[in-house]
C-alpha cells in the first residue's frame, strides 16, 4: 500500500549486469519533503538504485512512478530530479556564479502567447538575466555563499566546492534532490559541520532529499527513513530510532551503531542463553531455537565485584579502558567472549565487575545464516568444483554411494556403471567456519575482497567477495579489514555436494 502524499515509488525493481543481479526485488514509497537515505557497504546496490531513480540506469524489470506517473523510461533530463555526486564536476574556467547560472542559461521554460487572431500558443524561451540571477542568488543565500559569487572555484575548500555543487544543483527548482555520498571527499571534521548544514538546506527547501551512504553517522544524523541495503535487497526500512532500537537482523544491528552480537539459545519461556548465562528477555522464541542476541554497549549494566565473586551472576574483566570524554568505553571478557560496555564510572584496569541487562535491553532476532549455499555451482571435466570461476577440489563420490574415481577421472559405482560428470550441476554447501582466509591473490581457490567484519561474541564473521559477486561467508578467529585483499581455501573434505537430477543423465557406455 502506497504511502499518503507519496512523490516516488519503487515497485518491484531489479536491475541486472551481465546476468549478475545487482538490485533485486527494490520496492519503496517516498513521500514529498523526506529525507531518505539508502545505508549499506559497497556494492550493495544503493548507488545503482539512485541512479535508476535519476534516469542514468534503465531498470531490468519493475517500474518507477513520479506522482503516481511511470518514469521508468524517461531521460534524465525530463525528470524533476537533479543529483550531486561525489565528484562535484564543477567547472574549473567559471566563477561561483557561472556555475550555479550554468543550466539555468541553458533551459527553456514555456510561455504562452497570444497571436493577433486572439488565440493562445505556448512557445518555448530562455530565462532572462533578471531571472537567472534573482534565482542564482536565492541558491546561494541558502548554502551561505552569497558574498563568494565571483570567486574561482579552485580558490574554494572542499566544503564550499560541495555547497557550489549542491547550489547548482537546487537552482533549477527539482522535486527531488539526490546526493550520491557527497561527504566523501571531504575531512571528518567538514563532514561533520556538512552533515547539519544538509539538514538544515533540507528543511529550508522542503524537497525530498535521497542520499546514498555507507557512513552510519550520517544516515543517523540528517534522516527521517534510513534504507538498510545488501546484496541489492531491503534489509529494513524505518526511523534511525526504530533501525537503532529494533534492527531486524545481526546485521543491520552491526551496520546502525556499535553492537555486541553473539550466538544464543532460547532455553525458556523469554529466557536467552549466552554467555553461558541465562537472561530474561522479552522476544518470544521457540524453545531451543539457535538466534543471535544484540545489545548495545550502553545498555550493559556493570556493577563493581566486592569480596569473592558470586557464581551466580556473570563475572567479566576490564582488558581495556578507554576515556571518550563523557564516559567510559570498556572492553570487558568473559571466558573467550568479548563485551563492549559504555559506563560513566571509573573501574580500573583488570577488575573485575558484574554484568547484567535489562530484558528490554536484549534484541533476539532469527539468525540469518548457518552455512555457504551454492546453488549454481557445477563440475568440469576434471571433477573440479566451479563457483563462478574458483575452483576447489572435492569429493565426487559423495553423489554416488559405495562409488570411486577411476584413472580416467569417471565415477563408478558398485555396479560397474561409469558416469561422466563434466558439466554435472550441483548444489554445493560449505560450512562457515570450513573456509579459510589467507593474504593475498592468488593464494588460495578464489580471490576476493573482504566487504564486511561484524563480532558475534568470540569471532569475527567475515564476507569475501570475488569479482564475479560471489560471497563466502567466513567465521574466523582472525581479524581482517573491509578492503583487504584476500584468497579463500577450502579443504575438499568440507564442501557437501548434491547433484541436480538425476545422475543417470551422466551415464555412458
């Protein structure tokens, strides 16, 4: 159901590259005056999304309504859209002023004319120097620029090249505004001072504004609806307060604010164990269902250990202290576990203090995954394992019981019947902590690039993703950055395989 005063609709949107889908299923109402950001890492298809909304990208299927009217298929430039991309592309040859006037020097308007017959026509015109300047100086009162008009461009900072950019942009009077991560290029502090400027711009227009991001920060600071994306999909939809307070999933809790995730079990009526603890907590889940448990770092509750410690409560060490200024950061263990805890109080180093939380505290959600699916994966002649171009020794026989390997790389089975099983497709299943990453290309069965690390409790889970956009997600003791460049190993004996029809289709004589 459509959205009241709704100006933009995503129905059923997807886009695909080269048989890679790289935005699936995309359905979204905007309302007219919101600020919307789309949040998730790279590639996840948010900047794709954008652009399909600006006119740039054509989708594969679905269709985009402007006021309720198909857009799909129009041009960029008769759309009622403008954008402001990470790279300003000012012109460096003009002025503040020439560029801001810039498109406005260049669009017609229509107007209508009465011919001498007394019948009305509309005919097309520029702008006159009047207009063109009573609306360049309005654009540039709003983004504070109005006393640098006749400046270079290559005499601005980053910051006032990113106002110019958004003054071009806004001065041709669009119904939408989008920002594809124009914060990127600038330093902490200007982000910082940009991010309220671009709230307050927002409110003086009153048009709706679609950012692209993968900074939390900002999508928290200046939105009304955050979009959490990944791998091209809807992950939740909501209010920076609602996505903080009740993420869906490990994962969006891990992309909004800083998380503790681990593995639980629910071992009663709104009981939760982790931790080896039991908790009280408020999500109903069935009995001994495998979930993962998200609190927040300030909403872990510690108390000082006096005397010998109870047995019956959940003991943690302080291993790190760290000031922030207005409070605390601690990193506090329990068993091989970690805990990220937020406090106003002063414990010193290596104590040992009490942890607990209140039910409403604790966020249990389903967990979102077990093991590595493949389900387009196949065999080649050499009764290799190819996902996407990786290669991985496995075991065939495993498709076949009681069977073996002959010289000539056949499966035979007990019966004597051979079987050819190049070009065989498969389903293949790896478990997530049957992968191994190791540094460097070309090290292992498939190269990647790490894109996410989130901590569940007492490991890190890891997503390598090759070029072809296949992942594998990785549980490892080990840590690894977003942007490392990394191969996975996988031992034959951890890939579970299972063939697609039936195998007679690969018998010969």
């Amino acid at each position: 159901m459509a959205k009241e005063n709704c100006i933009i609709s995503l129905q059923g949107v997807n886009k695909v590259y080269d048989g890679n889908t790289v935005v699936n299923d995309f359905n979204l109402d905007i309302t007219k005056g919101e600020f919307v950001t789309f949040l998730g890492p790279s590639g996840c298809g948010k900047t794709t999304t954008l652009r399909m909304i600006a006119g740039f990208e054509t989708p594969t299927s679905g269709q985009i309504l402007l006021n309720g009217e198909d857009i799909t298929r129009i041009p960029p430039h008769k759309r009622p859209i403008n954008t402001v991309f990470q790279r300003y592309a000012l012109f460096p040859y003009l002025n503040v002023y020439d560029n801001v006037a810039f498109g406005l020097k260049l669009k017609k308007i229509p107007y209508e004319k009465t011919k001498k017959d007394g019948t009305v026509v509309t005919k097309m015109r520029h702008f006159t120097r009047e207009e063109i300047d009573a609306k360049v100086m309005r654009a540039l009162k709003i983004i504070d620029l109005e006393d640098l008009e006749t400046r270079d461009i290559s005499t601005l900072s980053g910051g006032q090249q990113q106002r110019v950019a958004i003054a071009r942009a806004i001065v041709n009077e669009p119904e939408i505004l989008l920002l594809d991560e124009p914060l990127g290029a600038l330093d902490l502090k200007m982000r910082k001072e940009m991010q309220l400027e671009l709230k307050d711009m927002h409110k003086k227009l009153g048009i709706t504004f679609i950012y692209v991001t993968h900074d939390q920060e900002e999508a928290l600071t200046m939105s009304d609806t955050i979009v959490v994306m990944k791998s091209g999909e809807i992950q939740q939809v909501g209010t920076p307060i609602d996505i903080y307070n009740e993420p869906v999933s490990a994962y969006v809790a891990n992309f909004i604010g800083e998380s503790n995730i681990y593995n639980a079990t629910m071992v009663g009526k709104l009981k939760v164990k982790f931790l080896n603890h039991v908790f009280d907590c408020v999500d109903d889940f069935p009995l001994n269902e495998k979930v993962d448990v998200v609190v927040r770092p300030e909403d872990v509750e510690m108390t000082r250990v006096t005397g010998e410690p109870n047995s019956d409560k959940l003991t943690a060490k302080i291993v790190t202290k760290i000031f922030k200024g207005i409070h605390y950061e601690y990193v506090l263990e329990v068993g091989k576990s970690e805990i990220v805890a937020q406090s106003t109080k002063d414990y010193g180093d290596n104590s040992l203090v009490y942890i607990d939380f209140e039910p409403e505290n604790i966020q249990i959600m389903k967990k979102e995954l077990t093991k590595n699916l493949y389900p387009e994966a196949y065999l080649d002649k050499n009764n290799k394992l190819i996902i996407s171009d990786a290669s991985f020794d496995v075991d065939v026989t495993q498709l076949l019981k009681g069977s073996h390997v002959d010289d000539e790389l056949y499966l035979i089975a007990e019966n004597g019947k051979k079987y050819d099983l190049d070009d065989a497709d498969v389903i293949a299943e790896i478990g997530l902590g049957d992968i191994e990453i190791v540094d460097g290309y070309d090290n292992g069965n498939a190269n990647g690039i790490v894109v996410s690390t989130i901590y569940i409790g007492d490991h890190w889970q890891v997503i390598v993703r090759t070029k072809e956009e296949e992942d594998f997600v990785v549980d490892t003791q080990d840590t690894w950055n977003e942007g490392d460049l990394v191969s996975v190993i996988v031992k034959p004996e951890k890939i579970s395989l299972t063939l697609k029809g039936n195998i007679d289709k690969y018998e010969i004589e």
